[in-house]
C-alpha cells in the first residue's frame, strides 16, 4: 500500500485537486514545482526553474510547462491544463486525469478512450536539467505524441507579456532543438531519446492566469511564447524520455540517466521519509559554497533559518557531511556582518544568539558535524559584541538585558511588515527570547571556557552570567505564572505568545522547572493547535485566525496568531523536561498529526504557516525548512 494517495475519482475535480503543488529540486538551487493537475498556479511555478550566475545568480523560470496530447485517427486530446484571463481553463486535460502516484516519481497518468498514458517528471542531481518520461501504457491504434513548450525566460517574481524582443530564432540538435528567448540567456535544450519532428509555429498565448497570485493581491496575468511543437510516434509499451536542460545532452543516455536519477531517491514511504527527502531539498550548493534555502518558492537562504533549521534537517541524513559545510559557510558571513561590520546595518540583532542555539543543538544529535571548541574566539567575540552595544541598535542595560530598538527594522523573527515599512509587532525593548538566548549564549561559552581552562574569561564572565539570570527573572516574569513577551521601560506586554517557550526550551536557561511547567501549561491551553503553536492567543484583541487578502492584510496577520511549527521543537523539549516519558505520548499525536496535512498544501513537506483558526489551512510558502526541521527532532525525541 501507497504510503501518499488520493482518490483517484476527485483528481479530475479541481477543487479537490488545483491546489496541490509538487515540488522537486536538484540541490542545487533549481527546481520543478506545479499543481498536482500540471496547471501552473503561481508565477513560481515551472517545469525547469534555474538559477543564472550570468544574470546575478536570481532563479528564472526558463519552461514553464510542457502540455502533451496524444494523436489517434487525426483526432488530438489535449491532456494539458492552463487557466486564462477569467477562469477560464483550456485544454481541459484534466477529466483524463486517472491517478497520481509520488513514489519513487511525480507520475501522471490519463486515459483517453483506450489510450492510456503515463507522464513521469524527475530532476537531475546538481544539474539544471528536467526529465519526463512518456510510457504508452495501453493503446489499440498507431498513436502519435505531440508535446508544445510554453517559455517563460523570466525571473521568478516577475511576468512576462507580448514583446517584440523575442527571438524567434531556434536551432535543430539531435533529437530536438534549442531556443534562447533573449540577449544574456543561456540556451534551453529540449530532446528525446528517440528522433523526433520539430514544426515550428511560433505564437503567443496571451493571459494565461495564475490564481494563487490573484488571490494574494499581485499581477498574475502573464503572455507566454510557444515556438511550435515536437512530435513521434509512440507504441503500447514503449517509453520516451525527454530532456530540456540548459545544456546539451547525449540523447542515447537519456534513459539510463532517468532510471539511475529514480534510484537515488529517497522511497516515499512514511511521513519520515518524505520529511528526510523534504530536508534534502533545502540544500542549495553553488560553486563553492553550500547554503540552506530557507523555503520555495521565494525563501532564499537566511542565517536565523539556518541556525534554527540546521540540527533537526541533519539528524536522519545518511550524507551528514554536507550540513557542516553548510554551517561552516555561514560563519564568514556572520563575522563579515556582525563582527567586522559594527553597524549592524539591515541586520537583526538576535542571528549572532541563534548561532550559540545552533552550536547546541548540532553537540546533541550530531556531535561529529562539530567540534564547539574550534568556534571559541568567534563565540567570545560575539559576547563582547553584545556586551560593548552597537549605536542606533541594541545596548546592554546595567542589569545586563539586551535593549534593541531600530525605527523601522525588526529584531526578532515576528519580522512583518507591511509595503509602507509599519511594522507589525516591533517588540522594541528587551525581547524574551532574546534575552534568554542571550543567558544561553553566556552560558554555553562559559562551557567551553572550562574545558579550556580560561580562567580570565571565567573569572569575567561567571558574575555577568549570574546578573542576567537574575535580571532576566526580575524583568520577565509575571504575576500570571507567566513571562512578559517584551518589556520597554515601564511598558510590559502581557500577550500570550510562544516567545517564552523558546526562553524555556534552550540547553541553559535561568527558569526553573515549575516556571517552564507554568509556561508550557499556558502554550498548550491558548497556542497549541495541530499545526504548530499560534504567534498569538487568540484571547487576545490583536489576535487574527486566517490569512486572508493582499500583501498588506496578510502581513497584518502573519505574527498576529498564525501557527508555526517549527515553535514544536521548543514544545517537545520543554515538554520532556517538564513531563519526562509522559509527555511523548502527546508529542507522538502532534506527529500522527501531520500525516493528513503531507497531501494538502504541498505535497511531501511541511508549509510555512497556517491559520491559527481551524481548519489550519496552510499559508505562505509551500516548504519551509525549520518547519521540517522541527518535525523530524519531534521523531528523534519519540524515538529516545
């Protein structure tokens, strides 16, 4: 039994099945990613999106679908699906639609009267290069493919429309053709296994509408060029894969390339390993350097993500090696940025914290990625940064609390802001969790100062670790049993929000066991839902359920009692602790959880977040890597 399945009667039912998206990457910053119809819902969506070092290295949408129809007695089926300017939909290739299955492949299968044909897409490892393999699975009549290519050549967050700049020019190669759109493009490949008919009909197909990007408040009518179509005969049984690829392939390879591709994949066969195969697709290795994506579509790599994400991606890896190159890339920026560069400018306060969070948890569950004591300058460094202030950004308070307030620039992850540069939950002053991270921080250098035998630094460091766990404790808690989500002079906000568990759940922390008892009591009873941990409880009069409307309302929302749960990671271990054995129980339902919501928004990972309000719909990017992070530490924690 399929572990991923869906009724193969609703596929043909939009509905149930237009906003499912597929996603596939080549760990190397390419990807592939439609609805599961194969009807482009987003701008982002493409069957070969690459990024261009020639063009400044931005991700561009070079094809952006390729629709097939199957030729029998002169009559085509169109087995595509595309939305025009008013819904409209045509081909309606969809009511062909039979089954779709997501291991080892993204397969497609349609039937159209006795033809029956199977559509198969997978990404080459490291390359910019999209295979789909065509197998004839049934037919009683001589029946002729013909597929036709929809260019994009454009970067992901814009559009294109109608222009008289298109070149029009294409050259045959073997088994295909190539096409370059534009001055300052690479070429784009197309080829078959086999030969092939190329007729060239160069058009326009005008409006072409992306609903997800209706519904979201942007442009989303875009102009697409199709220079004409290819063409061959294919017989019950047979199988042809073709290739569109930034450069030119050995057609004679193409299907021994495309079974040795499927081999290396991960088998989709438990939410785990669909977790572990989400986690691998974060990795994003250009030239010499290896990053982590923060998420897809439009989520580039972020230093607070990677911190936080990092440790849990690692822990079911059979390749670990690549996440400490991961994490040993990101560290000359973070000396670039936050050491060399004393301004701080457009940078948050809290990323350097999160480095010593990412340190601990990396010694935990994968201590051979590190070796903490070679960080120990970078680490005594950081604390002198946050010690000696940096102007107009942050200073240490004489009770030893890190202040921050920037007008305008948001400190701590609760970072919305709306197109006018309001921010939405500013938090200026002493942020919870920015001062526990900062008591861990202290702390965690303090460790590794004894192993080395330091004793200038320990003999310096001991009372200001001392004089901000008391200060943490004078300042935060609350008569409620509870901490103060951020206090500013004599302003001390009391809204429930899931910031204190983090202050709860790092390595050292100077609450005891009955306050985080209390802390993660409240989480559970006003925070806590299937889907994460809302950002607000929603007794509050701020809070807002669902993300709804354009950039701005949804920007209003996001932090306002939207669940994350990547926040879950920080639960179970609170939980742990607090409950011991008895809490896994719980924590176990959380993950049995997530087995319904891995065939709902994208599908085989985790989104960014979801509505705090039942159902939960899940909002904004379709995978994000410290949610899946958090997941599969929740399976490790279960596990021990």
């Amino acid at each position: 039994m399929k572990y991923i399945q869906f009724d193969n009667a609703k596929l043909p039912n939009l509905e149930y099945s237009l906003f499912k998206e597929i996603l596939r990457t080549n760990r190397a910053g390419a990807y592939m990613s439609t609805s599961l119809t194969g009807c482009n819902t987003r701008k982002y969506h493409g069957l070969l999106v690459c990024p261009l070092p020639q063009l400044g290295g931005d991700s561009y949408v070079m094809l952006s679908s390729l629709q097939c129809s199957v030729v029998q007695h002169d009559k085509t089926f169109n087995l595509g699906l595309q939305e025009y300017k008013d819904e409209y939909f045509e081909p309606k290739g969809h009511k062909y639609m039979v089954d779709y299955t997501a291991d080892p492949t993204t397969k497609l299968t349609h039937r159209v009267g006795g033809v029956v044909l199977s559509q198969e897409f997978i990404l080459a490892e490291n390359e910019n290069q999209v295979l789909i393999k065509y197998t004839l699975e049934d037919a009683h009549s001589d029946t002729l493919l013909r597929l036709k290519p929809f260019l994009a050549f454009r970067e992901i967050h814009q559009l294109t429309h109608e222009n008289m700049d298109v070149n029009t020019h294409y050259d045959e190669v073997t088994n295909g053709a190539k096409f370059c759109l534009y001055k300052g493009f690479p070429d784009l490949y197309i080829q078959a296994n086999k030969k092939v008919d190329y007729i060239a009909m160069p058009d326009w197909y005008r409006n072409v509408e992306y609903i997800k990007e209706r519904y979201r408040g942007y442009d989303f009518l875009e102009d697409l060029y199709v220079p004409g179509y290819f063409e061959f005969p294919i017989k019950k049984g047979e199988s042809v894969v073709i290739s569109a690829s930034l450069n030119e392939v050995a057609t004679n390879t193409l299907k021994s390339k495309f079974s040795r591709e499927v081999s290396r994949r991960t088998p989709k066969t438990s939410l785990q390993n669909l977790l572990v195969n989400a986690a691998q697709q974060f990795v994003e290795r250009r030239s010499d350097s290896v990053m982590l994506k923060a998420g897809y579509h439009w989520k580039n790599p972020q230093m607070r993500d990677m911190f936080i994400a990092l440790p849990g991606l690692a822990i079911y890896q059979d390749d670990k090696k690549v996440y400490g190159e991961i994490f040993n890339t990101a560290l000359p920026n973070l000396r670039r940025l936050y050491i060399e560069q004393t301004a701080m400018n457009n940078t948050s306060i809290d990323v350097p914290l999160w480095f010593f969070y990412c340190l601990n948890e990396l010694e935990r569950w994968e201590p051979k990625l590190i070796k903490v004591a070679q960080h120990y300058d970078l680490m005594k460094s950081l604390l002198y940064l946050y010690w000696n202030g940096v102007p107009g950004k942050m200073h240490k308070m004489d009770n030893g609390l890190i202040y921050a307030r920037a007008e305008g620039q948001p400190q701590t992850w609760m970072n919305a802001k709306t197109r006018n540069g309001w921010l939405v939950t500013p938090r200026y002053g002493c942020a919870v969790e920015v001062n526990a991270l900062w008591y861990n921080a202290i702390a965690t250098t303090l460790e590794v100062a004894k192993k080395q035998k330091d004793k200038d630094f320990i003999d310096e460091w001991t009372p200001r670790l001392d004089l901000v766990g008391t200060s943490f404790l004078q300042t935060f808690c609350n008569n409620q049993a509870y901490l103060y989500d951020y206090v500013d002079g004599d302003h001390k906000s009391g809204s429930v929000r899931p910031n204190m568990l983090i202050a709860a759940g790092l390595k050292f922390s100077p609450l005891t066991r009955e306050q985080k008892k209390n802390i993660l009591d409240i989480c559970t009873r006003e925070l806590l839902t299937p889907r994460g941990l809302r950002s607000l409880s929603p007794k509050d009069e701020k809070y807002l359920g669902a993300i709804e409307g354009n950039e701005d309302q949804r920007a209003l929302a996001i932090h306002q009692g939207t669940a994350y749960p990547w926040l879950l990671g920080f639960y179970a271990d609170v939980m742990i602790e607090v409950h011991r054995n008895s809490g896994i129980a719980q924590l176990r339902r959380i993950v049995d959880d997530f087995n319904s919501e891995i065939t709902n928004h994208c599908i085989g990972t985790i989104s960014e977040r979801y509505n705090g309000n039942p159902s939960h719909q899940g909002k904004g990017a379709i995978s994000m890597a410290w949610n899946v992070a958090a997941l599969l530490k929740l399976m490790k924690i279960i596990e021990g």
